[in-house]
DNA sequence: AAAAGCCCCTGGATGC
DNA sequence: TGCATCCAGGGGCTTT
C-alpha cells in the first residue's frame, strides 16, 4: 500500500500529536518481517522527540534509540486515545501519555525495528542503501542523471529498486513516468538529460500532489487520524488498463516488470 | 556489481 | 455455495 506519499501523509497525522508522549507500554503481537530488536519493557518511560521519515520508513526518535517503522504492503497506522480493542492484525502497540500508536497489517510485511541510534549497523542494513529523497533539496539533477546512467535495467525497475531515489512504489512509478512521456521498459541509461530532467521534476511534482491529495487509498489505507487518501482519483494509468488515456484517449496497456504490473500509455510514452 | 527470480503473508475478486 | 487460482501499494535474499 504505502509509497512515500502515504507514508508522509501518515507522519504528518500524527507527528505532532504524539510529540513529547512518554512511552507507558510496548506490545508486539504476531511476528512482523524482523523482530523488534529489544525488550518492548524496556522503552516505557522514554519520550517521544520527533518522528522522521527516510524513504518509507517513518523514524521515531526517543530521546535514547529509535523506533524504525515500515508499513510494508498492507500495513497502516493509528493514533489515538480512543482505539477499538485490538485485532488479530494489530501486531504493535505503543501506549503513551498522548495517545495509542498501533500498527494494523495484515500480511505483515511490515516491520518495527528499535535501534540505538539511526547510525547503528541494524539501521544501517535497512537505511543505509537509499537514494536521494525526492522532496528534498539534496534530490540533484545532475546527481539523478549519473544514478540512472549506471543502470542498464529497465527505467520503471531502477525507481522501484530505491538506490538512487526512494519512495516510488509500483503505483507512482507507472504515473511519474506518464508525465515525463517515457516508456517504463526503456533502459535507465539511455535516458538523455533533458528526458532525466522531465522525469525529475515529474517525480517531485506527483509526490507532492500526492501527499497533498492525502495519498492513494486503493484498499484500505488511512493516515494515522483515519482519513483515507483521494490521489487514486488522479491517477492518469495505474490500474487503467483498456481504458482511454485521459490526454490522447489510445488504449492504456498493462505490462509485467519483475512481477509487478506496470501501466504505460502507448502512444504518449512512445519510447 | 548488477539484474532477475523467489519468497515472506493474508484476503479479496474472479472463475469453474 | 465451495474451492482453486490469481492478484495486491514492498523489499530482502539468493542465484545467475
């Protein structure tokens, strides 16, 4: 479910709620893609100093160690005071004085890792291979340029792949590349810079919108105040297959890259 | 080093 | 109605 948009959009619900909260309890229920990482007892009485995110992980800073959160597929977060009793697929609880954090995912792909610090070599192994932020001002186009000539594989694979920029999941993959007029299968490095550049401010200008549309909720995803998100509504190709485009009206196509669907205009991408 | 495939897991939609 | 099959927003690991 969850690209950066929504990723966003669920640590701008809740960042500065839960600012502050000293942490009552921590409860882990089935286990998520890796363990914890610590004794859960052993965070209770820290407080809450900011929550970050780095690609699509959000990063909850105590003010010792540091929660890393990924929602994974299917995952979702909730804050609140008020919450429903927990489910079979609420798999992490975090009780603090400002409210409740739960983590809902069914397929449990997600993951809670604590870490000492973001620097330690368990954060490492998870954070230390990602791109560029693509909201960010480090998100250089020079820099973009010379990530994407080192790859021969197909361009929709590279932004999925998230080493030289993060947060472009399958859904707006197939719609950033839309915008920039590039055809998915075409190989990385045979894009020339002005292309580079189109798929640069492509990229930013389809984040943004997207987390200003509240993300995409196309199943189930709700920010951590439980507002669903409307970008799905926008989306120019993804999941449109057989349908008009919206700007030459030709059939949308669907392909499959690495067993992820991929939707492409076939007359607007041309090459 | 990079690329391609496999796999983790559950649930909803579709087809017979 | 029941059962099998396919598909889903991610990404680490293993094999080429």
């Amino acid at each position: 479910m969850p690209e950066l948009p929504e990723v966003e959009v669920t640590r701008l619900s809740f960042a500065d709620r839960i600012f502050g909260a000293k942490v009552v309890s921590v409860r882990m229920g089935k286990a998520l893609r890796w363990p914890l990482g610590c004794n859960p007892a052993l965070l209770a009485g820290r407080t809450v100093r900011a929550v970050r995110r780095r690609g699509k992980y959000l990063l909850i800073d105590l003010d010792h160690g540091v929660l890393l959160v990924h929602l994974g597929m299917s995952g979702s977060l909730i804050f609140s005071h008020q919450l429903p009793p927990s489910g079979v697929h609420d798999h992490f609880e975090m009780v603090t004085t400002h409210g409740t954090l739960r983590l809902n995912d069914p397929r449990r792909f997600g993951a809670v890792v604590y870490a000492s610090s973001d620097e330690t070599p368990e954060a490492l192994k998870l954070l230390g291979k990602l791109g560029m932020e693509p909201l960010s001002d480090d998100f250089d186009v020079n820099l973009f340029h010379v990530g994407l000539g080192r790859r021969k594989a197909a361009i929709k694979q590279v932004l999925l792949a998230g080493d030289v920029v993060v947060g472009v999941g399958n859904i707006y993959a197939s719609e950033v590349l839309f915008m920039a007029g590039i055809r998915p299968t075409v190989s990385s490095s045979r894009l020339s810079q002005p292309r580079v550049a189109k798929l640069h401010a492509a990229i930013r200008e389809v984040l943004a919108r997207a987390v200003a549309a509240g993300g995409s909720t196309l199943r189930d995803f709700s920010s951590a105040s439980g507002k669903v998100g409307y970008f799905q509504l926008e989306a120019m190709v993804y999941g449109r297959d057989g349908q008009p485009c919206r700007v030459c009206g030709s059939h949308i196509k669907s392909v499959r890259q690495g067993q992820r669907a991929t939707f492409y205009c076939p007359h607007c991408q041309k090459f």
